[in-house]
C-alpha cells in the first residue's frame, strides 16, 4: 500500500463497511423478505463489514499504526468475523428454501468455533498490558506465529466447508421438488449458485493465502505475492456484497420454500410397493393424461389415484425407478413424440406447451436424454420414413 492513510484500496475496504451495515438496515426495515432470512442476510452483511474492518486495521499501513496507537484493543476485534461469515450464508440459504427453518439452541454448536478463536485472542492478544500490544503491532508478532497461523488457516477451511454446506442444501432443495412437482421451471436458483461460486473463489482464494503462509513459516515466500492476492479479494468481496443483496430481494420469489423434511418420503430401502398401485398408475396416465397438466404435483396425482402420496412415491421409486419430475416429464415426451408425427403443422413450442412443458430449455434437455436427438431432428426423421 501507498504512504497516505487512504488509498484506492482502504477506500474498498471503507464502502464494503459503510454499504454493508447501510445494507443490513435497510434489510431489517424491510418487509420483502421473511424474518429469519432478512436477520440472517443482515447479520452476514454485518459480519462482512467486521472482516473489511480488520482487513484495514491490520494491513492498512498508515491507518494501521496511526489509528492503533491509540486503541491498540480493535486490532483483531474484526477477524472474530471470518468465524461467522460462511456460518450465517450458510443459515440465510436454509432459512430461504426450508419454510419451516426457525432458530433453536441446537445451532450454537456452531459458535464453537468462534468461542475458541475468542479465547485464544484473549490469551496471546488481550491479555498483554498496551505496551506489549503497540510492539505486537509493530513488529507483526502474533500474525508470525505457527500457532496463529495455524489457527488461522484452520478458521479458512472451515469457511470452505460451510460454503460446500451450502452447495448441499441447494441440492437437497431441487431433490426434494423433484420428488414433489412436476415443473420446477419456476425455480430459478441461478442466481445464487453463481453467488456462492464467487464466495467459494474468494474463500479458496482465502484459505490459499493461509496455506502460503504456513509455507513461509519454513520457505521464504515474496510479500507482493500475498499482497496481490489479497488486494483482488478485496475488489471482488465489495462486488459479491452488494450483489447477494441486490439478487436476494429482487428474486427471493423464485425460491418457493417447501419443508425441512418430507413425512411422505420417509421410507427405507426395504419399503415395497403393491401391484395394483401400479395398473392403477398406468391405467389413469394412459385414460386420463393428468401430466397435461403443467403444476400437478405428486399429493394431486395421489388423490387421483386414491392412494397416500408415500405409496405413490414408493411405487414411482422402487418399481419405475424415477421420482415424481422425471415420471411425469417421460409421460410428456412421449406424448410430444406422437404429436411431433401426426400433427406435422403444428409448432413444437405448441407442442412442449401442450403436453404440459413450461420451459423451452426443459422440453429440449428431456427429449434430447430420452431419444438422443432434438426435437426438430426427430420429426424430420420420421417425416423421411413415412
């Protein structure tokens, strides 16, 4: 960094803590989201604005012996944060996708970390008189240690694993709506898996500065590589902020939250199905063609049926190996196949709407699995054979 108290860089670091608790106040005024999400993302927005704050207090090189001097007790105060950041985007996506989140005692396990990380700076850090704090500061004491360094680089990694955490939860949301509708185009969680694609690149990026550092406690390692590295972190954190807030009020009505856990679908491998269940199923998919209509979901066709919704879901599994949003998309295929055929002037978005297809892009990814051509490949085949 530069010889004046504020450069391009400190500044970053300044907007990423004034917007983020500007963020977060504006979250908690707000009504577009619910409560537990809103405090969530605002508490995350918070956390962001403590790690900024320490990126300056401890890098920022005019800042940071001119400010430390006289309050040598804010040094580390904002590393607390890197214990909660990863935690709270970890809650803030569960609390968005399961409608039934709610904050229970159970989760203060996950303060653990936190906690320790506390104790520790109260040991080595705190507890020396102000003196012992301003040579600290000087000279880089703590931060050159292998026991902070460690204890640093194991904070990083944890981060990553809440961030994979996270990736999880997402999985197990489509899973679950897949199991239960049979158009999910509605859904539109793109948004935040790029979101936490740059988290997770800032993170690596994160717990590969500390893996360098624990390199250099034996091998010398240039100090602008850390520098460089750091200072990108920087630029791309303030624009990740500010976008996980933008994208998370404008499109948190394409996530659609649905239970924790679904009391239809616990059952074990060793559930069977009855046969009747499943002339039943065929008999009204062949008659009635309720995959024509484009929201059914699973509880619909099993009252059609007249069967709970967890035999139908034990005979889709166990006997035709799909869940509900594959079944029911096979039904729509071959539906538009023969329509593809017979009704040559008809257009196939007419048709992928006619068979109960929302989506272009679902329509296509199906028959193109299914039959191993598009759409337009498969009636001009057949067109050439008959």
């Amino acid at each position: 960094m530069s010889s004046v108290v504020f450069n391009l860089n400190d500044i970053t670091l300044v907007m990423t803590i004034v917007l983020s608790i500007l963020f977060s106040l504006m979250l908690l005024s707000s009504h577009r989201m619910n409560d537990n999400s809103a405090y969530l993302l605002a508490a995350f927005l918070i956390s962001h604005a403590f790690i900024a704050f320490h990126e300056l207090t401890f890098f920022g090189e005019k800042f940071r012996f001119e400010a430390l001097e006289f309050a040598p007790n804010i040094l580390f105060v904002g590393s607390l944060a890197y214990c909660l950041d990863a935690v709270l985007l970890y809650f803030y996506i569960k609390s968005s996708v399961f409608s039934d989140f709610k904050f229970s005692k159970k989760y203060l396990v996950h303060l653990i970390p936190f906690f320790l990380y506390a104790i520790y700076l109260i040991f080595n850090y705190y507890s020396l008189s102000d003196i012992a704090k301003q040579i600290v500061i000087e000279n880089w004491g703590l931060y050159s240690t292998w026991h902070y360094v460690a204890t640093d680089t194991s904070i990083k990694l944890l981060r990553l694993a809440y961030l994979i955490g996270c990736f999880v939860l997402i999985a197990r949301y489509h899973k679950r709506h897949k199991e239960e509708r049979a158009d999910i185009s509605t859904i539109d969680l793109n948004w935040l898996r790029l979101l936490l694609i740059g988290f997770l690149a800032i993170m690596l990026t994160e717990a590969f500065l500390s893996i360098l550092k624990v390199i250099n406690l034996s091998y010398a390692i240039e100090v602008e590589t850390f520098i460089s590295i750091g200072l990108l972190s920087y630029y791309i954190t303030f624009l990740l902020v500010v976008s996980l807030l933008f994208y998370s009020v404008t499109k948190s009505h394409s996530i659609i939250p649905i239970p924790t856990t679904d009391e239809n679908q616990n059952f074990d491998e060793k559930s069977v199905y009855k046969p009747v269940y499943i002339e039943r199923i065929e008999t009204i998919m062949r008659k009635e063609k309720p995959y024509l209509l484009s929201d059914i979901t699973i509880d619909e066709l099993a009252k059609k049926l007249h069967v709970s919704t967890k035999d139908l879901s034990v005979t889709l599994n166990r006997h035709f190996q799909m869940n509900f949003y594959e079944f029911i998309n096979n039904y729509r295929i071959e539906e538009a196949k023969t329509l593809l055929v017979e009704d040559v002037n008809k257009s196939i978005t007419d048709i992928y709407f006619d068979v109960g297809f929302n989506s272009k892009s679902v329509f296509y990814t199906f028959f193109n699995k299914k039959e191993g051509i598009t759409p337009s490949e498969f009636r001009k085949r057949h067109s050439n054979n008959s």
